[in-house]
C-alpha cells in the first residue's frame, strides 16, 4: 500500500521513473520536468565493466608471497576487493591457474606452488571459495582467471609433483623459451586443460571465465617450438603449420565456451588477447600498426575469428600502448576492435597498462598522470567500449604520479551497474515491493522485500524530492549503491543524505546478468 500512495502523491514524476529506466547509458534523451534534455553524461555512465587483475604468478598481487598464514592470504585477498569497492569497481579479474595448478582443491591438478611455496601444498583453506564469497558479499562479479597451457616458470619436469599430468604424460610437454608449456596440438592435453576448468566452473558460483593472451608461447629469437612430430601425427587436412595451430586454438575456445554454456549458461567467457591481431603491412584487414608480435601469426590466436563466431562472450584487447605512440597507437587500435564487435554480441572491454605509468619510458606519454584518463576520455566517444580492466591491482593501487586517483575522480565517481548480455538472457527479474525511507539519526534507511527468486543484487537512486533532477536515470548521477541481495527483506542505509532535505528514492531488482527490473519508489518524508 506504502508504494501506491507514494506513486499516487508523486504522479508524473513517479510515473516518468517507472517508465524511463532504460538500463543502459546511450538512452535516448527525455525531456525533464522543467523542459530541458536529460542527456546522459558520459562520465557517469549507468552500466561500464570495471576492473583490475589480480595475478597470482610469482606472486605479483596475490598472494604478496609464499608461506602466508590462511588468514594473511584472506586479508590480503580482502584487500583487493576493498581497493575495487572504493574505486566503484564491479569485477575482480582473479588469477587461480597460473601454471596448470590450482588455488581450489582440483580433482584434476595439484595446488599451487604461489600459495604455500611448494607445489602440492594445501593452503589450509579453499582460496577460490573464498573468494567467490568475498567478492559477492561486495557485490562484484568474480572472474575466475585460467592460463590454458603453461606448466611452469621453469624447464625441470621433475620439479612438479609426481602425480603432476605432466609428469604421467611426459610425451605432452614442450620445453620453450625457459618454460614448459603443454602441446597444444595433442587433443588429450587439450581435453585435460578443459577438464581442468571445467573442474572449477562446475564447483564454484564464479561469474566469468577469463584467459588472457598465452596461446602458442610468444615467439623466443633462435629457439623453435617443437611441435613437429605432433603436427605429422595430428595434421591430416592441413597444409601448413601455422593452419593446424591456429586450428588447434579455436578447438580449445570454442570446445571450453560450449562445455561452459553446457551447465551454465550464465557464465560468462571472456579473452585478453595482445592487441594486435595482425600489422596493416600483413594483412590489410589489420591495424595500422607496426607491432613486434601479431596474435594471428605468432600466437596461433585468430582473435578476430573468436569474436565473429562468437564463441566468447567479451574481449578486452590489451592495449598497452599511449595514444599517438607510432607503433601501436591506442587511438588506431581501440576503434579497429570497436569495428570488429560491431554486429555481435561480444562486449569489448579495453586493457590498460597501469603498470607503465611513471615506469615506462617506451613513450613520455606514462610520464603524464593524464594519460590514463585520456583513455577513458577518448572510449567513451565508442558506444562499443563497454568498460575497461588495469593490469595489475598493485600497480593500481601504487597510484603512481596520482594516475589512478585523477582517473578515478574523473570517471569513476559513481557506482556503475555490470553491462547486460541480453544474447545470453534478457528477461528482468521481477520488481521489489513494499519500498520505504525512514529518516533515522544516521541518515535515510531504505527498506524493501524480494519479489523474485532470480534476483542477485539491487541497485539504490536517490533524488532530491523538490527541485531536483527528474530525468529517468538513463546515467548513473542519481545511483548511490549496489548492493548483493542478502534474504527476503533488504535493507540500505544512505549515510550520506543531507539532513532536512526530502529525498526521493527508487530501488530496482538485478539478476546475476545484471538485468534490472523497473524501479519502485519511496519518499523520505520524515
């Protein structure tokens, strides 16, 4: 009854939020209660993936080193997901296969040597269930990060665990470039690098699946990957090759993505490919660049395919390059891949190379603490860029020259709802019922119960009740929180409202796609 009064009392304004959440921020304008445009800011934009990588191979981010105590590794691991939840980040990037090893008990692989320091060693706990529960209990998505076919750091078989795969099928190992990788051209491996996955995506309430650029190993000068033999065994109808690796790579990524979508259709697939797929000068399709490696040609990776077959559901290219740097400009390569999602449902995602700014002399550009907000600045002129990742959560949160503050003052000063994936669903959960805000001595306490058994999170705008912006809320200028759905009845204090001053309040329903009901208001009367 609370709800239809207020609907009642509000009439038009009411009315125009319940009809004018779009969900997206490229909605058409509309016109507001004082006859302007509600155009939608692009630097509040309602829905924008955002996050940061946390890699776990030697010891980069997480866990800072080996032998950690259970309750060290979780703080640190905490941590993190509290630098997202200050930067209104909505993902973490997790790494938990670094090197065909596991930070989950795996029935198919050993623990990780990043965890206790040797290979095998059980940490004491389950990391990845750890994190699952901590990053949802902060409502952000957890991308669980595999690496398909690297076995270790170091060329010494016998340095893994006796049970280690790799040491009951020695046959599938090539040693490279001062590695040992599996074959990606042997089917059995390739089938136990899915198995392996398919370990944790089947056990585990994870959100993504998440590769990033190490396919066929990037080329080594004077060194050749010893796959010959494998490729007479194994390279009935191909010619060459480069045709038979390439082959073998989008077996592994189409196979992986069916076997995912197979139990759980949810789950979303994404790549971080090296951002060139192929120099103008190879091939005229390519970008106009002029960069050492090429995916195409030097990683077996046919990343352009991956996205017009659609057999991923997002792409995030790394490209850690400044703009205007000739070789590989960020301002060339960002619109070629904004061309290459256009008319698919994959979702383009820019990586950025936090880690070169104040470091990297490759260009004066990571001298400028501007450079990373000009990234932002130019994406958010390419409807097709849809969020971006940083490489990696110690670099973000080193704050070099004041880069990632400047950025996040910038672009990140409200939350941002996870893009939606309509090609895997697009049916919104129902909306909540029975929405209030009560004045109390420490602000406003919004209230409401769940309608709908498929909903995840929620997502809280505010407005001032007379005077203020009645825009539907087709930008996020007006969402103070999102919030993980924690049981029937849900509520959410709003510390930050001005005393004296009469709000209104709008709650809408998301399930785990981030597909967003139709908001339901209250006012904040008292």
């Amino acid at each position: 009854m609370r709800v239809w009064r207020v609907m009642g009392v509000l009439g038009a304004t009411a009315g125009l939020l319940l009809s004018g959440l779009s969900g997206t921020a490229s909605a058409a304008p509309a016109a507001s209660a004082d006859g302007s445009q509600c155009v939608a800011n692009p630097a509040t934009p309602l829905r924008q993936f955002r996050a940061s990588w946390v890699a776990s191979v030697v010891n980069i981010d997480w866990p800072s080193k080996t032998g950690l105590t259970p309750a060290q590794q979780q703080a640190e691991l905490i941590g993190w997901f509290d630098d997202a939840v200050r930067q209104h980040h909505n993902a973490v990037i997790l790494q938990v296969r670094p090197t065909a090893d596991a930070f989950w008990p795996s029935t198919v692989e050993p623990w990780s040597q990043y965890l206790t320091g040797h290979q095998g060693g059980d940490p004491g706990y389950d990391p990845l269930a750890f994190a699952v529960a901590e990053a949802h209990k902060r409502n952000l998505e957890l991308h669980a990060w595999f690496n398909p076919y690297r076995l270790s750091m170091g060329t010494d078989i016998n340095a893994l665990v006796p049970e280690h795969p790799a040491r009951q099928h020695p046959d599938w190992v090539v040693s490279y470039g001062g590695k040992l990788y599996y074959n990606p051209g042997i089917p059995a491996a390739r089938k136990l690098v899915e198995d392996a996955i398919m370990d944790a995506v089947s056990r585990y309430d994870i959100d993504g699946v998440h590769f990033d650029d190490y396919f066929y190993p990037y080329p080594v000068a004077g060194q050749v990957f010893d796959d010959a033999a494998t490729f007479a065994q194994y390279g009935a109808g191909f010619s060459n090759l480069q045709d038979w690796r390439r082959n073998n790579i989008d077996l592994l990524i189409q196979e992986l993505g069916q076997k995912i979508k197979a139990i759980k259709p949810w789950v979303k697939f994404g790549i971080s490919p090296f951002a060139v797929w192929r120099n103008k000068a190879t091939d005229p399709e390519g970008t106009d660049t002029t960069a050492g490696v090429q995916t195409y040609d030097d990683l077996a990776a046919d990343t352009r395919k991956w996205v017009r077959e659609e057999w991923i559901d997002y792409i995030v290219p790394q490209v850690y390059w400044a703009g205007g740097f000739a070789p590989a400009d960020y301002n060339k390569i960002v619109p070629w891949w904004a061309d290459q999602v256009r008319g698919t449902h994959v979702h383009l995602y820019i990586g950025e190379a936090t880690y070169k700014v104040g470091t990297s002399t490759q260009s004066p550009d990571w001298a400028d603490p501007l450079e990373l907000s000009d990234h932002l600045a130019f994406d958010s002129a390419i409807p097709e860029v849809k969020g971006n990742i940083y490489f990696s959560a110690k670099d973000v949160r080193a704050d070099r020259l004041g880069a990632t503050t400047l950025l996040n003052n910038t672009w990140y000063t409200r939350p941002a709802l996870i893009p939606a994936m309509p090609a895997l669903d697009s049916r919104a959960p129902l909306p909540v019922h029975a929405v209030q805000a009560t004045r109390t001595g420490s602000g406003v306490q919004v209230k409401w119960g769940r309608t709908s058994g498929d909903t995840t999170s929620y997502a809280i705008y505010r407005r001032e009740l007379l005077g203020g912006d009645h825009c539907p809320d087709n930008d996020a200028r007006n969402l103070i929180a999102t919030v993980r759905s924690s049981g029937a009845e849900q509520s959410y204090l709003d510390t930050s409202a001005t005393p004296g001053t009469k709000y209104l309040y709008s709650v809408t329903a998301l399930d785990r796609l981030a597909n967003q009901s139709v908001p339901i208001p209250a006012v904040s009367l008292r």
